[in-house]
C-alpha cells in the first residue's frame, strides 16, 4: 500500500480523520496565567486530566488514557534524567516538547502500520515574570503551536486545548477579551471556568461559529457545576521553592466562584 | 533502524518508579563496584572507616532537630569550614550524612530525585517505610565502595509521616543499608561518641527528657554536644568562635522544615552556650 505515494497521503488522512473524531467529545482544558501563577482547569466527572511532570512544567491532555500516560511518563523520564545529570533550571518546555516529544509523535502517526497516540497535550512552564510563561501545545501529528512562538501574531497570557478546533478557538477568542496577566487567582479562575463553560457548550453543537450568550454560558456553568467536580492545578510563581506544581481541589475553589 | 531520540519504555508497572533503575538504565549511574574482597588471590585490606564530621539529631517538643558541624577534611587537613551536611530531600524530609561528601551529596541527590519521580509517575506520595527502604537501597549499592576503602557514608533521616498517626520519625543506618528507628535520638560520625553520652545523659537525667524540651531548650543542647565532640574531635568544627561559623541546624515539623537562621543559633550560643 505504502508503495505508492498517493496511497501513503490517503492513509495519512484517513487516520486524520479517525483521530479526530476519537478526541472531538474531549471536555477542554484552559491554562491562564497570571500575577502569581498558571492555573490549570477543567470539569471531570472521572479520571484525571492535569498531571505534574517537573519543577516548573505542568501538563493537561484530552484522548486515550493508554496513550497518555505513555506520553507523561516518557516526559517526566525525560526531564528528571536532565534534571538530575545537569540541573533543574536547564530542563526546558521547549527543548522537552521539541526534541523528545514532537519527533517521536510524528514518527508514530506516520507509520501507517503502526497505531499513532490519541492524544492532544497542552503544557506549561512557568516564568518568573508573567511574560515569561511558555504556552505549547502538542498535536497527535507532533504538531507544535505556542503561545509566543509565531511572530505575527501577540503573545497571549493563556492556552486552551478542547476537542474540537471550533471550540478552542471559541474558548481563546473569549480569553483574548476577558483575561489579562495581571488578575488575581479568583478572576482568573472565573475566567477559566466560563472559558471552559464556553468550550463545552460548543463540543456539541456542530457549527457555533459566535460566542454563545453570557446566560447561557451561566446556565451551563451552573450545570456542570452541580454533576461534574473542578480539577485544577497550579504553576506558582513563588521563587522561593523549587517545586511549584500544586494541586487545587474542588472544595478549596468553590468558595472563589462568581456569578 | 534508526531509533528515535526517546525511547517509550512499553512497561509501565510498578516499578516505573524506580528512579535509580532508570538512571542505571541510561547509563548516568554507576553500577556498584565488585566487591575487591570476593577477588581471588588478593587478600583483603584493612581498611578505616573515616567517617570524620559530627552529625546529630533527636526528637524535641516541636519535632526533631537535625544537627551538624560545617568542617569537612581530608585526612589530617581541613579543607572548607562552611560544609552542608544537613540536607533538605523534599517538603519534610532531612538526609544527614557523615562519610565521604563525594558519595553523600550524589546519594541526596539521587534520593531527591527519587522520591520527586515516584510521586509525578505514579501520582501519590512515597511513603515514609518506601523512602528509608529507598536510602537503604542506595547504601547497600554502594557497599563495594565502601569495602574498598572508599565512598562510606553512615546518614541520619529524619521525616514526618502524617499516616497513620502524624508524628515525627527518625532513622539511623549504617554503611551496609540496615535502618534502625529511634525514638528519641540518633548520631553519627567521629564525633558521636561524645555526642551520644551527652544525648543519654540529658534523656535520663537531664532536666527534661529530649522530646519535652522546647526549641530555644533543643537548640542548646545540641550546640552544647557539637561543642564537646569538636573538643577531642579534630574533625568536627563545632563552633567556630573567632570566625563566627554556626553548626547547621534545621526543624522537622508537621509544617515542613525550618532552616534556623544563624542569627538565632548565635543568640542561643551567646546566651547558654559561650
């Protein structure tokens, strides 16, 4: 089959398209960063999305549970090994997502007999000034987009990762207005919690190409609040300890939500 | 085939975190040396455990104080006065070594760095048993080291376990790995003969037994044993009155760790102590 080329481009986008629709019901996650941190959010009503994988780089993935795990292991393996022989400030996000994880991604959804990751993966590392935070996400192709990487366009304070492009691109086009770096915890987990509202609500409608209504939003917030839990996680900003991944629960964030 | 830049280890069960088997895997630690008195023919040196520094700790009404002087030799000559053997591995855990730093401070390092890659693969807390197993581990693998006259290292751990009944633990070991706990305290190095009569002394018959002492209380006491250890001990530095040098000291607590600042082990020293 893979002989010839035409056939070889068919697969490829064959599985595209397979791939897609296995992420599309993925609920979205929103990272925002801000005065003393990155948050990390999501809804879940079962396993866990946001993961930890070194000092200052936290990690939010949607697709099969197998597949991501082999890919945060094969991230934290990878930091701790340069964490350890060199030391913690020479592990990067970039040089992580660039040279270890991009390549090998590539690799195994162009094999076409091979079976590639159904994964989508949004990382962060932590700066010491909220300029500095790096934003990248990482496609199932190794496809890398960042926040700051591509010079045509302004640097954003946030990412967002969801099912569906349509819905990310609905949940970065309300960030673009509403957040800024220098809110405080509870705005920014507002902001992060309509943006997530925002990008579920459009998961299921085939093509929301506007903003849904602010009630609207509300509503649905307030119903995935009542039957899904808040998993959150921060990046903090304090240089005062080397580990700055902490996990946010449910009932320490309850009490910050606004109408 | 050409093999790509990170290989995706396909096992991932319990022992995925197992950092120095990953380490081990890579190639980036050294594998324990054969042990040079197994060798035919060649018979076995006499060899002297230099463990030479002063290193305490014991439990104390708000946890356990670990101690130790800052003076690292070689052989009869002092090489640095400011040493660091009081070691911070995580939120609650302190390693304290006496031996060769060489060994010691890659040992921390590897610990460090274990109990961090256990909790981010598998996603919960290594427990207080799974760490002191994790240095004991370390030790034993580095015993052909110390059979060989170099690389002894004789540490003190202290941690706070929260299950099943927060308290305050602390270990000893010695070169070959074996753990021992102890309820109220610990020390090691050349100096520690000294140190150890004055801990039992003060636990016995002193005004208060250790672990009701409170910190100002703890803080001279262990001053007051590193002073005397470093009188007949040339290794130890005790402390250094001309040149102002502190013994390290730091807190273990259910809050984390306190480093104490020099300041305050100076006004405690001026007070009680000098």
């Amino acid at each position: 089959m893979i002989e010839e080329p035409y056939r070889w481009v068919e697969a490829i986008a064959n599985r595209r398209e397979y791939i897609e629709a296995q992420l599309a019901p993925g609920s979205p996650i929103a990272a925002l960063g801000y005065r003393d941190g990155i948050l990390f959010l999501t809804m879940s009503q079962t396993r866990q999305k946001i993961f930890e994988i070194y000092d200052r780089i936290a990690m939010g993935a949607i697709g099969h549970p197998g597949d991501i795990e082999r890919l945060r292991m094969a991230a934290i393996e990878s930091a701790s090994t340069e964490g350890f022989t060199r030391s913690a400030t020479d592990v990067s996000l970039r040089r992580l997502v660039h040279y270890s994880l991009s390549p090998v991604m590539k690799a195994a959804f162009e094999q076409v007999y091979g079976a590639p990751y159904l994964a989508r993966m949004l990382f962060a590392e932590i700066g010491e000034r909220p300029e500095e935070d790096l934003f990248v996400r990482v496609e199932y192709d190794g496809e890398i987009a960042t926040n700051g990487a591509t010079y045509a366009q302004a640097r954003q304070d946030f990412a967002a990762l969801s099912g569906t492009q349509q819905s990310r691109d609905l949940m970065e086009a309300f960030l673009a207005t509403q957040h800024g770096p220098e809110a405080d915890l509870e705005t920014t987990f507002n902001s992060a919690l309509d943006a997530w509202s925002i990008g579920h609500m459009t998961l299921q409608t085939s093509d929301a190409k506007e903003q849904p209504e602010r009630t609207a939003v509300a509503k649905h917030r307030e119903e995935q609040l009542a039957i899904a839990g808040i998993e959150a996680a921060l990046l903090e900003r304090d240089a005062g300890r080397a580990i700055r991944y902490r996990l946010l629960s449910d009932k320490e964030l309850r009490p910050l939500l606004r109408d | 085939m050409e093999r790509s830049p990170v290989e995706f280890d396909q096992k991932f069960s319990g022992a995925a975190g197992d950092f120095p088997a990953l380490l081990r895997g890579k190639g980036l630690l050294a594998p324990a040396p054969a042990n040079s008195l197994s060798q035919a023919g060649t018979p076995p040196k006499a060899w002297q455990p230099t463990e030479a520094t002063t290193i305490l700790a014991f439990k104390f009404s708000g946890g356990v104080l670990v101690a130790g002087d800052r003076r690292a030799t070689a052989g009869n000559t002092v090489v640095y006065d400011r040493a660091d053997k009081v070691l911070e591995i995580d939120r609650q855990s302190i390693m304290a070594i006496a031996g060769v730093p060489a060994t010691a401070w890659e040992m921390a390092r590897v610990l460090e760095h274990s109990f961090q890659y256990f909790r981010r693969t598998q996603l919960q807390e290594m427990s207080v048993d799974g760490k002191v197993r994790a240095l004991s581990k370390l030790l034993r693998d580095n015993f052909g080291f110390v059979m060989q006259g170099v690389g002894i290292v004789v540490p003190i751990f202290a941690t706070y376990d929260f299950h099943p009944k927060p308290e305050a633990r602390l270990y000893f070991y010695d070169a070959m790995g074996a753990q021992f706990e102890v309820t109220d305290y610990a020390a090691t190095g050349s100096g520690s003969p000294a140190v150890r009569g004055i801990l039992y002394y003060e636990n016995n018959w002193g005004t208060k037994r250790l672990h009701e002492l409170g910190e100002d209380e703890a803080v001279s006491i262990a001053l007051r044993a590193l002073d005397t250890a470093a009188e007949s001990d040339t290794s130890t530095g005790g402390v250094d009155r001309s040149g102002k040098i502190y013994p390290l000291i730091k807190i273990v607590s259910r809050e984390g760790i306190v480093t104490l600042p020099e300041s305050k082990i100076a006004a405690v020293f001026k007070e009680t102590v000098a």
